[in-house]
C-alpha cells in the first residue's frame, strides 16, 4: 500500500515522506490478513483482508470505531495472535504460522508493547515491573536491574524506581509500562489505546515520549486510538471499519509534544501557563513563550 503524497503545506516537522520506503525491509508488512473468532454457534469476522506495510522509522496511529478490528491487529501484529489466513513478515520474516512458543520469543527480541490498563503487578516495584521481560529473554541476572534502570531514566522516572504502582498516578503508571516495554531495546513499540485513561495533559507527555523515541532512537511506533488530537502526533494515520483498512494518510500538521506540553495548564500546580505564541489570546498576560 502505498502512502500519499504530502501536500506542499506539510510542515517539515511532519517528518519526509518515506521515499526510500521501497528499497527497505519494511517492519510490518501484512498480506490480506484476515482474523476470524470461532465461537462455535457465531463466527466473528474481525478482520477481512489486511494488507498494509509499516516501514523503519515510522509513527503510525491506528483509528477506527470500537469493534473495527483496532486490537485484533495489534494483537498479530505484537505477536500475541496470529491471523487466520493471510500472512505477516515481521522484518522481512514470515511470522505467520509460527508456534505460540516461538512467537514469544521473537515478541521478546523484537517488540514492546503497552496497553491502556498499563497491567502492572500491583505488589511488585516499578523497577521490578520493568525487569520482568528481562527474565524472560534471557538477559543474566547481573544485568537485568542496570538495564531495568536504564530504562526508566528513557521515561524520566528514575526517582520512581522503588514506587509500587499504587503510589504512582496513571500517567507514571504508563511510564513504568512503557520502560517495560523498552527493556529488551526492541526495534518495534506498539500501544493499544495507551492514553485511553489518561488526562488530556497527561496523555500529551505520553505522546511526548513516544514522539522521542521515535525521532531520537529511531523506534517504529503504532499506536491505536480513538481521538484524532492524538493522532496528530503520528506521522501517518490508518483507519478501519469493519476489519477492513478504509484510510491510509499521512499527518499534515502535525503536533510536537515537546512544543505543546508548555501550552498546557501544570497538572499539579494552579499556574496558568504561558499561551503559545500563534494562539491569539484575548488575555495580554498570556502570552508567555514556552518554556
Ligand atoms: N477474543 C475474541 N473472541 C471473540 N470475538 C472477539 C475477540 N476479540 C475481539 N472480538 C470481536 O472482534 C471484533 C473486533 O474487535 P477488536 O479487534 O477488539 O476491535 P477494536 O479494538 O477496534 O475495538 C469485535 O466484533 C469483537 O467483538
Ligand atoms: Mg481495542
């Protein structure tokens, strides 16, 4: 599937087109997957012919009604799932039929993934919660907390790190979540509705780290949701219905994280923040650069 044309009004912080896009492996590539739920009396056609290739380095957002087939996706894709006909090739490699065995191990090397409960263990630390995954690739024991440490400092919650997650707000919750999934450094991060319980601010400084790692150390990243102001953060959005892929387009205008969070109200604090400049305000006194 190919992507449009950016118009001549994409800001260049849209990111370029993927204009080598065809002479690289892509990440993704799925072939008219289809996914159908056996339930015995009822089969439920989630999906009905996928076909779509993410490349290195992209940020896709994932849309569609609830129903439209968001999860079953990220589910094959994430190699928790496979579909039931059709095929994927993670990074070149057909994945498609592998046991549930070896799925879990590619799932492990090469893919995080976040979900909109975080699904913490509620009596195990943060830094205990981010080490998990090491257990299971194989990292030596010796090892395994530096790295669980590393990665909460790429989430900014290195103060965190002995906080079970009762003591943690939702969005630090999603951080832990995140540094879990980072842990194994996987080239791919997929988060299905990660900001779904969060608040708008909140879910801004998700968007922010996810936004970095993109750019910063090159992850692919997919996301699912529903609000098209979170969209905006991709760099390229697909929208479903009825397991079907309706819209393919790339992100004209798209928001920086980094650039908005100083134009939001402080979640903890009764600051009125600056305004950025660009947001006529009728307040005089609000019209402070970000910071
Ligand atoms: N494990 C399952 N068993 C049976 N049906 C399922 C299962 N998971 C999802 N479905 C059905 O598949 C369709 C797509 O669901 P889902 O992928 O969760 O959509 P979305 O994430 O877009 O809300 C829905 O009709 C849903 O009820
Ligand atoms: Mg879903």
């Amino acid at each position: 599937m190919s992507m449009n044309e950016p118009s001549k009004t994409t800001q260049s912080s849209a990111g370029p087109a993927n204009t080598s896009a065809d002479t690289k492996t892509p990440t993704i590539r799925l072939e008219g997957v289809h996914k159908t739920y056996d339930l015995g009396e009822i089969q439920v056609h989630a999906l009905r012919g996928v076909s779509m290739e993410v490349y290195p380095g992209e940020f896709v957002a994932v849309m569609g009604a609830s129903g439209s087939g968001k999860s079953t996706l990220m589910n094959i894709v994430g190699c928790l799932d496979r579909p039931s006909k059709g095929r994927y090739f993670l990074d070149g490699k057909d994945v498609s039929s592998l046991t549930k065995n070896e799925l879990a191990r590619i799932r492990s090397q090469k893919i995080g993934f976040v979900f909109q409960q975080f699904n913490l263990l509620a009596r195990t630390s943060a830094l205990e919660n981010v080490e998990l995954p090491t257990i299971y690739s194989g990292v030596p024991i010796e090892e395994r907390e530096k790295r669980a440490r590393e990665s909460l400092v790429r989430v900014g919650l290195a103060d965190r790190s002995g906080h079970f997650p009762s003591q943690l707000s939702g969005g630090q919750q999603q951080r832990v979540a995140i540094a879990r999934a980072l842990v194994n450094n996987p080239s791919l991060l997929l988060a299905d509705e990660p900001t779904g319980n969060l608040d708008s601010r909140t879910s801004v400084e998700i968007m922010d780290i996810f936004q970095r790692l993109n750019k910063e150390q090159g992850l692919t990243v997919v996301i699912v949701t529903h609000e098209p102001d979170i969209a905006q953060y991709a760099k390229r959005a697909v929208e479903f219905r009825d397991g079907r892929l309706k819209k393919d387009i790339l992100i004209q205008d798209r928001l920086i994280a980094a650039e908005v969070l100083p134009t939001l109200p402080s979640a903890d604090e009764d600051l009125v923040e600056g305004i950025a400049s660009g947001n006529h305000s009728p307040n005089p006194g609000g019209n402070g650069a970000p910071h």
